[in-house]
C-alpha cells in the first residue's frame, strides 16, 4: 500500500535483504519494484551508477547536472564505504547481484541511519529491479510523521530512479543487438 509498497509482489516483501543487517532496532520497510527488458547485468552496472549521480529528478537532487546516459567507466569497480549519491557509503554488494547503501552525515541525522538494499534478478523478460529501504522506527506522533513523509517522496524519487535505470537498461540490451 503506498507509499510503503509499490510495483513489488508478497514474495519481493518477505524475502531478505542485506539492508536488514544495518539498521539498528526495529525499523520500518520501504519497498519499490519494475519490471525492464534489459539483462540483470546490465541493470546492475547502471546501480553501480548511483558512485556517479542520484538518478532521479536532477534538478532536486543533482543540483541541476543531468544524470549520465552512458555508462562510466570503472564505476563498477566497488569498494566497501565507497561513496554514492553523497550521502551514502556502500554497506555491501554481490556483484551482479545487488549494492546496499547507509545513510551517513547530514542524511543520517534528518532521516535516520536507514540503509537501501538495490537488488536485480534475471527474468524470462529481462530483469526484476527490487530496493528495499530498512528506516529505523522513530517513535512518536513526530516520527511517525516523518517517516510517512519519506516514504512518499522517496516513492517519487525511487519510481523515477528505478524506471531510467530500467529503460537505460533496457536501451543497453537493444544497442547490444542492433550491433549483432
């Protein structure tokens, strides 16, 4: 139900996500999902992505600076507490798999030290693009409000994100044949 939840499947909710692991206490769940017709690999280079820039609306969260459209070279070579999106170091990956994100610095004391989970699995399609955010629970009628305002702008955020690296994922896949 949004904006907890959206495009995943009860099987997506209740498998487990290495973000789980870095949220301290108990947390709330945030879950995003679509569906592309590029390869799992492809989908995760474009994760690996997110070292580069944000990846959704860049006038919000990119100052501006459109998001690349080609992929840069060496952005998939991951080192743990590497930086992404300039508020998150990576907690853990699984090349081709998937990347979880923490929250750190400015983020982490607005928002809490939640972690994302990015993951992709190969379908008869294309792919499965599955995030799942761990937020840690803030209690409190003023918590509760705050996470219920972040889950409905990272839904905006998110969706935006999740569908450009499907369809530049996508993109990938029909440049790669066109040239067979």
């Amino acid at each position: 139900m949004l904006p907890w939840t959206w495009g995943t499947t009860a099987a997506e909710e209740a498998a487990e996500y290495a973000c789980d692991r870095f949220v301290e206490g108990p947390s709330v769940a945030v879950y995003r999902a679509v569906d592309s017709a590029g390869s799992a690999d492809a989908v995760y280079r474009w994760y690996c992505q997110l070292k580069v820039a944000p990846y959704s609306y860049d006038w919000i969260d990119n100052f501006g600076k459109r998001s690349p459209r080609t992929l840069t070279p060496g952005a998939d070579e991951l080192v743990l507490g590497q930086d992404f999106m300039t508020i998150f170091d990576l907690a853990a990956f699984e090349p081709g798999r998937d990347l979880t994100l923490k929250m750190k610095g400015l983020g982490a004391r607005v928002f809490g030290r939640l972690a994302i989970s990015y993951t992709v699995r190969p379908t008869d399609r294309g792919s499965r693009l599955v995030a799942k955010i761990a937020l840690p629970v803030d209690p409190g009628p003023i918590g509760r409000t705050k996470q219920y305002l972040l889950a409905w702008g990272d839904l905006v955020m998110m969706r935006k994100q999740l569908l450009l690296f499907a369809e530049l994922a996508s993109s990938s896949a029909r440049s790669d044949a066109s040239r067979s």
